[in-house]
C-alpha cells in the first residue's frame, strides 16, 4: 500500500457555535519522518484496524449525500480546497470537550490497488509531538 497524497487541516471544535473558524489546510510533504512513518502506519493498517461500515444515508429517492459527494470529487480530482469541506465538516461536529485537532487526509492504494481515503483526527498537541 502506498500513500500518495497527505492534507492536514488544524480544525477547532465549533459544535453548537454560531461563528465559523475558517479551515485552512496544505500538503503535507511525502517526506520520511515520525509524522509521514505514523500516517503511513495509520493509511496500511486502516483496512484491519478501522473495518467499520460506513453507510452514507440518502436524501430521498436519489442517491445523494453530501459526504459521499465531497469523499467522490476528492478522489475525481484531488487538491487541499475539495479536502476543506470535509474539514469543515468535522469541525462543525467537533464539541468542545475534544479541543483543537490535527486532522489528516491520506489517499492513495490499498493493496489490491483500489483507491483509499483514510481520515484521521489527533489531538492537536498529540499531533505537533508526532
């Protein structure tokens, strides 16, 4: 398995918050080094370690949902702004309790050579240790 891309986002807990921290993010360097070996630990043993089912809930008849949609235009064309929503997302869902976190959107194969998108959340000072 190979990570081919790494976007890191600091995001805030916002839940139940009328104000929006604006979520910015970059690339992180594919570079060896304690955060890239953590994150490739994490991106190779996702498939055994986070076999949870996700199953995405439709808005009526129609096969949409705004998840599945930001996951899908992230892979058909990957860049740090179609990772935002998905930060944005998590932040907005992040209650105050979890405090700031680092997170980490990896994408790249998994063994069979099928597309992988792994996300992972860190505490913020957990993170910056790493």
């Amino acid at each position: 398995m190979a990570i081919e891309l790494i976007y890191s986002f600091l995001t805030y807990p916002k839940k139940s918050q009328a104000e929006d921290a604006t979520v910015s993010g970059t690339e992180v360097p594919l570079a060896e080094g304690k955060l890239f070996s953590m994150l490739r630990d994490t991106f190779d043993g996702a498939g055994k370690d986070c076999n949870v089912p996700v199953i995405f809930t439709s808005n009526g008849n129609t096969q949409a949902n705004a998840v599945r949609s930001d996951l899908l235009a992230l892979l058909a064309s990957p860049g740090v702004e179609r990772a935002v929503p998905l930060a944005t997302r998590l932040q907005r869902a992040t209650s105050g309790s979890s405090g700031m976190g680092l997170l980490f959107i990896c994408l790249g194969k998994d063994a069979n050579g099928d597309e992988r998108i792994v996300i992972s959340r860190f505490p913020a000072d957990e993170g910056v240790v790493a």
